[in-house]
C-alpha cells in the first residue's frame, strides 16, 4: 500500500507556489517515517502546508521509483538499508538522515520475559526474515533454531504473542523504536552477536538526480556522520554483503562474508582519515557526482571519497582471503531452496 503527501508551498500572498509530492508505502512504520521526514521539511520551510489526499497503492519499491519516474512523485522516504547500492539512472539519494540506532533487537515471547537469547532453553526457534541475522546467530547462539518468519512488524508481532511457534523474533531496533515499541526490546545485539546491515536505523530521501532545487531543499536534512558511514558501507556491500563500522577520531569500518549456516565466515576491520567539516572542501563538492547512490552536496567531497575507498577496499581485502567462495557457495545454496 501507498499514499502521497502534498507539501505546498505558499508565496507572500499565501497562494500555493508549488507541490512537492512525497511517495511512500503506506505501512504504519513507513507513514511515521515519512512524517518525521515532512516534519523537519516544515519546520525548515515554514511556508509549506501539508495535505493527505487519497492515493494510489504502492506495493513494491519498484512501484514507488516508477512513479517517481512518471513525474507522479518528487521524492521518495525509504529505509536507506531497502535501497540497492545501485541505482536506476535518473534517480539519487539526496539525503541521508541522522541515523537511528542501527542494532538488531530481540523480543521475546512473554513466556520468556527477562531472558536473554543465552539463556533460552535447547532447541528454542527464533524468528527472523534475515538470511544475514540467521547465519550469524546460528555461530554465536548454535543450541538455538532459526526460522522463516514474515511481514511487517505489526503482523510479525503478532505472530509471536498469539502462538507458540517462536520464542523469540529478530527485528530492527529502530523499526520498533519508531514505532513507540520500546517495551518490547529485550536484547540489543551488539556487534560481537550481530553485525547490523548496510544503512539499517537511517532513513533516505530519493529523488530525480535531475532536480536540482529539489536536491538543495533535502540536502540540508543530511547527516554528515551518518552520510560518511553510509558510504563506506554501501561501497563495501557493492562489492561483497556485510558490515559494522564505527566512526570516532577515524573512520573505522569492519565487514565480514558468512557461509548460510555461520559455519565458515571472514572478518577484517580497517580505518581511514576523513575530515568532514572543512568548509572549503565542502564547497568544492561536485553536485553532479553519485558515490554509491548518495548525492550528498553539503558533505566533503575528500571526506566521501575516503568513505567510498574504504568500503572498496575492505571488500578486496576480503575477496583476497577468499569470501568470493564463501558469497558462491552461500549463492548456490540459496538459490537450490
């Protein structure tokens, strides 16, 4: 399901300049994403007036870049971990929003309150629709089983509380987080349990890589931490699938491949220097150049770049050590299911 927002935009007068169309699926966890994303354009253009008129239905993600396509949307408010690090020609991400927590958390069948997934008894199944979440759990936790489970979080909720079927789900932090679901976390995942997926707790703006008033109104939305981290994960997953990094004094990013049973794995972490805020540098930003997808105007051009060697580079590293073999089988196995 989907729907549009109309952003009109009034002039001194207060007649209607222009409308700005925003494109969405229309899940409970995608409206309030889009309205947080409305909520910070009004408030940085006070003169825009929001409207909720009926729509069309907009099932898929390529439903929503077709109408994008079609001129029938301006932009577009994703989950930045949904987006290919490839793009259609035409479009671009235009923003990257400051990034929510990017964990994966477990929630717990009541039954099983004030648990953790250590202390689940043998044999205890696990819900998660994440190949990448499966394979690494099932390394770290192996007296535990996983299995398929599917829909949005409303309904994998559901699944959970009304049978028995699972003693446990595997969801995004920040999905359940938005949604004013706290209460249900009982375990963050750190780093050491699972690594988080490529732009997961960042929402993304999309748009026409050719409107250029419609680039430089988003791009003020744009978190540099989080665009920079962004990058160098996404140049890492165009090259293999998964990452974790961190960005302190350096930015430091950590990628690993998993066999689909978490039984043979690689895992490398390695740095580079970025400097974000030199206003010179940012004003030297070409507007017309894409990394990964990301056109981030107010952003170091330098600084985006190192972002984008390092993904590449981790990725080579890994290529090296023999992940190619690793990614094939796992693959082929997926593949034969």
């Amino acid at each position: 399901m989907g729907f549009y927002v109309f952003v009109c935009l009034q002039d001194e007068e207060g007649k209607v300049s222009r409308v700005i169309r925003i494109g969405t699926r229309k899940s409970q966890l995608a409206r309030i994403q889009t309205d947080s994303v409305a909520e910070k354009l009004k408030e940085l253009y006070p003169d825009v007036l929001f409207l909720f008129p009926t729509s069309p239905t907009f099932k898929s993600f390529s439903e929503l870049e077709n109408a994008l396509e079609r001129n029938e949307v301006d932009l577009v408010v994703h989950s930045l971990k949904d987006l290919p690090t490839i793009l259609p020609v035409g479009f671009t991400i235009g923003a990257v929003l400051k990034r929510e927590s990017p964990y994966d958390a477990v929630v717990l069948h009541p039954k099983n309150a004030g648990k953790s997934l250590d202390l689940l008894p043998n044999k205890s199944v696990i819900g998660t629709s994440s190949l990448r979440r499966a394979a690494q759990l099932k390394k770290r936790f192996p007296h535990l089983e996983f299995k398929d489970i599917r829909g949005n979080l409303n309904t994998r909720l559901k699944k959970l509380d009304e049978n028995s079927d699972f003693s446990a789900i595997i969801l995004a932090a920040a999905g359940l987080r938005r949604m004013g679901w706290d209460s249900r976390i009982s375990q963050i995942l750190g780093p050491e349990d699972c690594m988080y997926a490529v732009g997961q707790g960042a929402l993304a703006i999309e748009v026409r890589a050719s409107d250029q008033d419609i680039l430089e109104m988003v791009s003020v939305l744009h978190d540099p931490d989080t665009v920079l981290r962004c990058i160098a994960e996404r140049a890492f997953l165009r090259h293999l699938v998964r990452i974790l990094l961190f960005l302190l004094k350096y930015l430091y990013l950590t990628g690993a491949v998993y066999s689909l049973d978490g039984s043979d794995s690689l895992k490398d972490t390695m740095q580079t220097t970025v400097s974000s805020d030199n206003q010179e540098e940012q004003e030297k930003v070409d507007e017309k150049v894409q990394r990964v997808g990301v056109t981030a105007l107010k952003v170091s051009g330098a600084a985006q770049d190192a972002a984008e060697k390092l993904g590449v580079d981790l990725a080579n590293l890994l290529l090296s050590k023999g992940a190619k073999e690793i990614l094939t089988v796992a693959r082929q196995l997926n593949d034969a299911r």
